[in-house]
C-alpha cells in the first residue's frame, strides 16, 4: 500500500522578510514600481531636507578653519580644535549652558506634563459648543508672533499700570509693585510661564488626536464596572496615549539644548543678561554679530552633537524600560 509523505521543502515556513531577502532586487524594484507615485510625490520633501538640513553641514569645516569671508575655500588657514579649546576654557559658555539647561529643564517639566493634563480634561467636556470654544481659545496664543507675546507681558508685569502688580498690591500681598523685568532670578520663570501660555492649547491638539483613537468600549466596560471619571483617565486615557506621550517626550530631551533664542532676546535685557543668554543667542553675540564666524560655528556643532546624543540616549533607555521607540 503507497503512503503519503510530507513535501520536506521549508518553503511553507518562509515568512514574508525571507521570502523578501530571496528574491533581492527584483523584490525592490517591484515595491518602487508599485509605489511609483507615492515616491514622486516625496521626492519635493525629500529634496527640501537635503537642501536645507544636509548640505549646510558643509558649512562645518569653519569651526575648523579661522574663517574669512574674503577668502576662498582652499584658501582660508586651518586651525584644528582651536575654537573648541577656546569654547570650552571661556567661563562665559559655562554660564550661558547653565542658563540653557536651567529654562530647557523647567520648559521641559512644566511644558510636556500641563498639555497632557489639559487634553484629557477638555476630553472630558460633554458640551460639544464649550469644548471647541475651549479648544479654539487655548491654541489662538500659538499663531501670536514672539514680539507681540514679549510686548504683552512686559505690560502685563510692568511697574507703570501692569495687571500684575496693580492686583498684588489691591490684595495687598505686596506694598509697592515688583520690577520683574529686572530681577535675574525671576526671568526663568517669566520665560516659561510666557511659552506654556502661548504653546499650551497647540500641543494639546496631539494629545485629543490620540484619545480619540481610544477604543470607547472601553469605556462603557468601566462605566459597567462603577468606575468614577477619574478612575477612567488615570487606567485607560492615560495609558491608551501613553506610546504618543514617549515618542513626543523623546523628541523634546533631543532639543534639550536647542530651544532657540526668540524669548529670550525679546524678554530680556541689560539688567538680566546673566540669565537670559542662552547658547544660540551666545552664537549670535560672540560669533556672527563680532565677526567670529568660526567660533560661532563651533558652538553650533556643539549644540548639534549634544542633542544628537541625548536623543539617543533617551530613545534607548526607552526601548530598554518601556519598549517604545522612535527608531
């Protein structure tokens, strides 16, 4: 009597990767092939990012070089670490990375944690009006340019009919009005109270974008079990959004250091330089402003090389603790 035997081929166990690497550039010239248009249509982004984030970094070999504009290329001297060595022996950098980190830090905590909590409560407004008039309100500050915001709140804290004083001293908290705008160790916290207002409302809309994907039976599964309002953000928002919530805080700790000038230029001044410097406004000061094109350089790779690093750093230790990633 004939038996029947297995087919010993593994072809039945090769996974659709395996079967992709068998078949090599066939396989990929199939997938560019079938996905012709989609490509075409990113090739203008693509584009956009070589031009204006890959190919300045050419411009990096001035850090190395005592750069003239008169110069050509092959002609300007070559200098090695030299800026480097003078960036980090200047007592001034230490000071203004202090300055950096310290309003980083705090725009960071105070920042990141306040928009999460604002969408879930706004998530919770049941009437549909209120909500969107909420919402609406909340983010209008984001489209406000930087100049006017720091005119608002030099008047708001202003000594001369500034809301803010005139209300401590009517509750009598206070007996004569505050200088705030001269006070150093004050700035830091004017600068974040300024951008949660003005950031607050925008970076909320991610956060509603992501609750609404939730599952709703979850919900009513809760409901049925006696769970309170509360009981429900804190089990099921809060880790329904908890992937968006990593990958959003990894991306931040990789600007840790990169947070721009704008504020900080248009709230300070003379008396509170000490505090309001930061690293890319020092680049701006102490190297294209003074003709230092090299030394202003060298404090931009520094920038860049920083907030490579933490980004990674960060990415890896969540991969590591909360197995999410953004690569």
């Amino acid at each position: 009597m004939e038996t029947l035997t297995q087919p010993t081929s593994t072809d039945s166990k090769e996974t659709p990767a395996t079967k992709a690497k068998r078949k090599g550039p066939n396989n990929f010239w199939k997938t560019v092939k079938d996905q012709k248009y989609l490509l075409l249509m990113s090739m203008p982004f693509v584009a956009w990012v070589f031009v204006f984030n890959y190919l300045p970094l050419w411009g990096w070999t001035m850090a190395f070089q005592d750069f003239k504009p008169a110069r050509g290329f092959f002609e300007q001297d070559w200098v090695g670490f030299k800026h480097f060595v003078e960036l980090f022996t200047d007592d001034r950098f230490y000071l203004v990375l202090r300055n950096t980190l310290a309003m980083s830090l705090m725009g960071l905590v105070v920042g990141f944690v306040f928009p999460i909590f604002f969408a879930i409560l706004l998530n919770e407004l049941r009437g549909k009006f209120f909500k969107r008039t909420v919402q609406t309100v909340s983010y209008l500050p984001h489209f406000v340019s930087w100049v006017v915001v720091a005119g608002i709140v030099t008047k708001m804290l202003s000594t001369d009919g500034g809301i803010i004083n005139d209300i401590l001293v009517a509750l009598n908290i206070v007996d004569e009005p505050i200088q705030f705008m001269a006070q150093g160790n004050l700035f830091w916290y004017i600068v974040t109270a300024s951008d949660l207002w003005k950031e607050m409302g925008w970076n909320a809309i991610i956060y509603l974008a992501a609750i609404t994907g939730i599952d709703q039976e979850l919900y009513e599964a809760s409901r049925v079990d006696g769970a309170s309002r509360w009981r429900q953000m804190w089990h099921i928002t809060l880790p329904g959004i908890r992937s968006t919530i990593s990958v959003l805080f990894i991306m931040q700790i990789g600007h840790l250091i990169s947070i721009g000038y704008e504020k900080q230029f248009l709230l300070g001044n003379s008396l509170v330089t000490d505090y309001s410097e930061v690293l890319d406004l020092y680049a701006l000061n102490y190297g294209l402003q003074m003709g230092r094109y090299s030394y202003g350089t060298a404090i931009g790779i520094f920038n860049s090389v920083v907030s490579v690093i933490l980004l990674f750093t960060a990415n890896g230790l969540f991969k590591k603790f909360t197995k999410e990633s953004i690569m």
